[in-house]
C-alpha cells in the first residue's frame, strides 16, 4: 500500500498544483503558446466526460468518481499478492479520479489545460485535457497490457 500512496499522491499532488498555476496566471480561454502550432496552455473548464462530452452532467460525474474511488480503493484493500502491473495501473487511476473529482467539488467543474494541435484531421487540435486526465488514460493502457499478459501467460 504504501508504494500506491508513493505514487498516488505525488501525482494528485501535482495534478492540484499545476491547475492551481493554470488558474492563477492563464485566463479563461486564453492560450499561452509554448510550441508554436504544437502545444499550448489553456484555461478551459469541463462540465463533461472525456472531450467534452455530456456537458452540464456534474453532479452525474461526481457519483460516478465516487464510485469508481470505491471500486479502486476496494481493488487496493482485496489485493492478495503483489502485481506490478495492476498496483501501478490502481495507483494512476486513484490519481486521475481524485485529482478530475477534487475539481468537481471545488469549482462544479474539471480545470482542462494541456492543448496539443496534433494535426490529424476530426481532432485539430486535440481536445484539451490534465494531469489526472493523464493518469487515467495512462492506467486503462496498463490495464489493457495487463489482461492481456495474463491470458498470454496464465498462471
């Protein structure tokens, strides 16, 4: 558990701290370009889901965190053996859920402030997004990578 912690928490951590400098120093729908025609940092509020959608759903997305940290928290505390893989994946997505879900309560909405323009036609640029966002997107990949490994090599 306490490897979980050693992960999940330096991640929430930094997930609040770098929406906190998006708040304080980007306004509203403003771009600071960073690279230019690449990556900028913007202040975008998300009342949705993943790319914005089902907007205005808050309160509908708030059950849904506190279900899912529920479930991960339940996933940690059952653990019988240690497993790399899976322990890495729950820590992330503890990360993500805490850090989208903190928002949610604080200000009724998910602060969105990574926007890369990766020039691919239907998403151009890309729908911006967070750390916590991050770190779940990153889990389910292991979570993939996982279930697969394990039907590859049962046992």
């Amino acid at each position: 558990m306490k490897f979980i912690l050693f992960l999940s928490l330096p991640l929430y951590a930094l997930d609040q701290w770098t929406k906190q400098l998006v708040l304080r120093f980007i306004s509203p729908y403003d771009a600071r370009i960073v690279v230019p025609d690449f990556f900028s940092l913007v202040n975008i509020t998300n009342t949705g889901a993943a790319f914005g959608s089902f907007r205005g759903n808050n309160t509908f997305f708030i059950v849904i965190s506190i279900i899912a940290l529920l479930i991960v928290v339940s996933l940690l505390a059952r653990r019988q053996q240690p497993d790399i893989l899976r322990d890495v994946s729950l820590a992330l997505l503890l990360a993500g859920i805490l850090g989208n879900l903190t928002d949610r309560l604080l200000y009724g909405h998910v602060i969105d402030f990574l926007l890369f323009n990766l020039h691919i036609r239907y998403a151009d640029p890309w729908p911006a997004f967070n750390v916590a966002d991050s770190c779940i997107t990153i889990a389910v990949v292991l979570f993939i990578f996982h279930s697969l490994w394990k039907q590859k090599n049962p046992g």
